[in-house]
C-alpha cells in the first residue's frame, strides 16, 4: 500500500513537470512570434491600424524573417493600388497624406491618428462640410441641452460614404474642454436586427 501512494505520488509528479515543460515551452514559442522589430510593429499599430483586416494582421503576425514581413508590406500596398502593377499608388500617397494631417491636428491626450477624429478621417478623408461650435460656457445653459450646444464640438457630414449611405453626421464632442474630442454614435456601425447589438 506503502509503494503505491510512492508510486502515485512520483507519476503525479512527473505528469504536472510534462505539463508545466509544455506549458513554459508554448509560452516561449508564443513570445517569440509577439516580438517583432519597432518599425513593423509602428507598421501594424499606426501605419496600418485603421486598413489591415485581421486575417492579414494574423498572417503578418505568423511571418518569422524580416524580408517575408518586407513581401507582404510590399504586397499590401500594392493589393490596393487603384493603377495596379505601375510604381505610383495613389491609394498608399494619399492614406500617408492623412495620417500625417491627424497627427498634425487631432492630436490631444493622444497621437493624432489614435483619436475619434483621425480614425474617420483616415478611413473616408476630409468631410464634405464641417461645423465647428466652441460650446456655450455660460452659468444659465440647461443640462437638458444638446451637448454639441453645452460642450465643444465638431460636426462632419460625408455626402456619401460607399458601404455606409448617403448623408453621413458624425459629431464628435469635447466634454473634457481639453481637446479630446469624442465620437458620439458612430453611424458606421449598423444595428442588429437579431440582438440590437452593433456589427
């Protein structure tokens, strides 16, 4: 009886020192992939934040040379060449253009091309009109008051967005006063009828 708690004791053992072996070895494996050099990684989190789908970031993340990730960068671009095959893409000067434009003018608490602004206007460029109000600082406003009235605001209509609709309002609104101005209802998330959930 003695030699089979031993026994049982010393296999239970081995079983969690093969699990914890495993355990360690996937994590390594898995950190190995994550680490990339600082300018693919810049590539993926601001370059292409807005335009990379997550099939392709998945892809990106699985290549293991610097000249497989120089291919598919490469590729990438040229996918979305609008003149495919020639060395100029409009597409590529034209998505560099605004980023530059975001990080120039939205920035606040946080790079440009990180806030509400600059996502939008990465995605679909300058808007057909815009409405800028500062935002009424008097004691008597009601809080029953639009808050594109009480706060800052900056109001854009798209005539069209393909994929999106005609008309397209997106207001975004500075509750802080400190520049941070936030993107109230995205119109570019459309209800579920199924669970009201946005897609």
């Amino acid at each position: 009886m003695h030699q089979f708690r031993l026994s049982h004791i010393l296999l239970c053992g081995l079983i969690a020192s093969l699990f914890i072996t495993s355990l360690t070895a996937a994590q390594d494996r898995s950190a190995g992939t994550q680490a990339l050099p600082v300018h693919y990684q810049k590539w993926l989190d601001e370059d292409v934040r807005y335009l990379i789908t997550d099939e392709e970031r998945s892809d990106f993340g699985k290549l293991t040379s610097d000249q497989q990730r120089d291919k598919f960068i490469a590729e990438f671009w040229e996918h979305r060449n609008p003149n495919a095959g020639s060395a100029e893409n409009k597409f590529k000067e034209e998505h560099y253009r605004r980023l530059a434009y975001v990080n120039q003018h939205f920035a606040a608490v946080v790079p440009g091309f990180k806030t509400d602004r600059g996502r939008i206007y990465i995605l679909y460029g300058p808007p057909d009109e815009r409405e800028q109000h500062p935002g009424r600082t008097d004691i008597g406003i009601p809080a029953s008051a639009p808050l594109t009235v009480r706060y800052p605001s900056d109001v854009w209509r798209y005539h069209f967005i393909p994929g999106v609709g005609k008309d397209v309002v997106f207001e975004f609104i500075d509750t802080c006063r400190c520049g941070e101005y936030l993107l109230g209802e995205d119109p570019t998330k459309k209800p579920s009828t199924k669970t009201g959930a946005y897609l």
